[in-house]
C-alpha cells in the first residue's frame, strides 16, 4: 500500500583532473626550471585540488538527508491510513489504485483519479480508529447526523441489534427505567438509500463493524451488503422494502448492487475505506484481489459523479 520512495543523489563531478595534467605539462622542457610562472601554476593547481576536494565534501549531508527522507516515510507507513494527513492518504489510495489497475495505462489511471476535493479530512478526529469508536467516528464525519441517521422507519421492525442495544424486552435495562429520548419517526424515508456506505475487505468484517454501530442499528437496520450467506436476491428485496441509513459490505457486492440500480446513491455523503489491518498487516488497499475489485466499484460512473460533483466524500477508518 504504501508508496515506494527512490533513492535520489546527484554525483558530483570532478572537472579539475584534466587540466591539471595540462598545467603540470606546459613549458617543462628537459633539465629546464620551474620558473616562476610555474609556481603559479602549480598554486593555482593546488587551489582546483582543494576546490574539488571540497565541492565532493556536501555528498555526506546530502546522504543523510536522505535517510531521513526514509526514515520519515518508513514512520507514515507503519502509521494507519484513517491517522495520516490527507496528502498521504490521497498518496496511499493513488499508489494502490496503481497496483490494482497496472493493465491500464498511465493516462486512463489519471482519468479514474478520486479528486482531492472528495477525500474526507478525519485528520481533527482525536480518537483511535477502532471499531470502539466507530460510531464517534460517523458523529464526527456526518454533517447533522442527528438529522441523518438517527431518524426511525415508522412502520420498521428494529433489528436485533437494536433489540439488544435497549436491553431486549420493554427496552429496560436490569428493570431500570429508560430515559432516552424518543428517536424522531418518518413515514416517507426513501427505501434502500444510504448516507453513509462502509467497505470492508470480507464479509466476517463487515458482520464485526455492523455489530459496532448499535445505536444507528436501533434508528434503522444497517444493510448486509456482502456475499456470506447473503444472496443477491435476498439483498434486492430488502434494499427495495427497507429503509436504512448505512450500510457495510464488500466491494464486489457492492459494485453489483449499484450495477443493477438497486442501491441508490441520492443521500449518500460518505463512502468509508475500512481499513482494518489484518493477520499479515495488510489493509484493502494492499491484497491485489480486493483493491481490484475496490477501484472497479470506485470507479463506477454513478459514484465518480458524486465525488466530482462534491456530493460524496471519501474516507478512511
């Protein structure tokens, strides 16, 4: 995923050689003297040696310069993505858009860039990108969330999540009563449109961020747009019939639902990189199959004009 720096160092060239040999040479004859026009010009031939001597002196500081340069990029990448400023994130998703679409050429790569302008500055957002605060994190990320997220499907059946996030039946925990705020109804929310679109790398990840997000669960169900034990068909129906604010999945299925003009994308504001660090301390940005399949998904026509347009931003968690 990361970026790969190339070493660089200008070697210095050393033009005084040859005319020495010419100054040591001209007006010596056999047996003659060294006059005095020869001991100038050996001063002079003295001065050029120490002017090279000193003009190769600066490749020192310059090497660890450049070690530096190595050391700070060696300190980005072992930094998480969701941690890192923004130039180095647009850096990190360019670098493995390349990998992913290395069959394309340089010019159709630059056409599929994701504008600057739509990638999401997190960088204010203080807390530690773990599931734990991820719906902190959403809080921070989403404009009037309140307004977006936390507004109820009148005629919806809460989700077992929310079920369990209200302490199951009468929404009581330990029989103490629940002073929470009713959540705002609506009878006209818009059926299968997201705000907010989460990308995981596999379906067991994405089952592990739905289950960290249980008070917009008890608001609206999250939607399971991923392949394990899900069908498409099962997929179509409830985004046709059900109203839900987010939903996570994996690339492929995602690409496939918004390929089918299923998922709609009217509401949605922000499409969020997962970018959990697995087992082998790799990202979706670095496993070759999945970053195909991310940059394809990205670079479909219904999400590239909402990020042009600055309806839609992207970012990572």
């Amino acid at each position: 995923m990361a970026a790969k720096v190339k070493d660089s160092g200008d070697a210095l060239e050393d033009d005084f050689q040859a005319s020495d040999t010419e100054y040591l040479s001209d007006g010596q004859d056999d047996g003659e003297q060294i006059d005095a026009s020869d001991d100038e010009n050996n001063s002079a031939n003295a001065g050029s040696k120490r002017k090279a001597g000193s003009s190769a002196a600066p490749e020192a500081p310059k090497k660890k310069k450049q070690n530096k340069s190595k050391k700070a990029r060696a300190e980005i990448n072992n930094t998480p993505i969701g941690k890192r400023t923004k130039a180095d994130q647009i850096e990190a998703l360019n670098d493995s858009q390349d990998r992913a679409l290395e069959h394309l050429s340089s010019i159709e790569r630059d056409e599929r860039r994701i504008p600057g302008s739509a990638i999401k500055d997190v960088s204010p957002f203080a807390l530690d990108h773990t599931l734990v605060h991820l719906e902190s994190f959403l809080k921070f990320a989403v404009e009037a969330w309140k307004s977006k997220l936390l507004v109820k499907d009148a005629n919806a059946i809460p989700s077992k999540y929310a079920q369990a996030n209200r302490g199951g039946e009468g929404g009581n925990k330990g029989g103490k009563k629940d002073k929470k705020k009713p959540l705002e109804e609506a009878n006209n929310l818009p059926k299968g449109a997201p705000v907010v679109l989460i990308v995981s790398a596999s379906g067991v990840r994405a089952v592990e961020v739905i289950r960290a997000l249980p008070l917009f669960a008890e608001a609206a169900k999250v939607g399971k747009l991923f392949a394990k034990h899900l069908k498409v068909s099962e997929q179509v129906y409830f985004l046709e019939n059900t109203c839900t604010h987010i939903c996570v999945g994996t690339p492929n299925r995602i690409d496939k639902l918004i390929s089918d003009g299923v998922l709609d994308l009217s509401r949605l504001e922000l499409v969020l990189i997962d970018a959990h660090t697995d087992a082998k301390k790799r990202t979706i940005l670095d496993i070759q199959e999945i970053r195909v399949d991310l940059f394809k998904m990205l670079g479909l026509e219904a999400l590239e004009d909402k990020f042009k347009a600055g309806q839609t931003k992207l970012g990572f968690f």
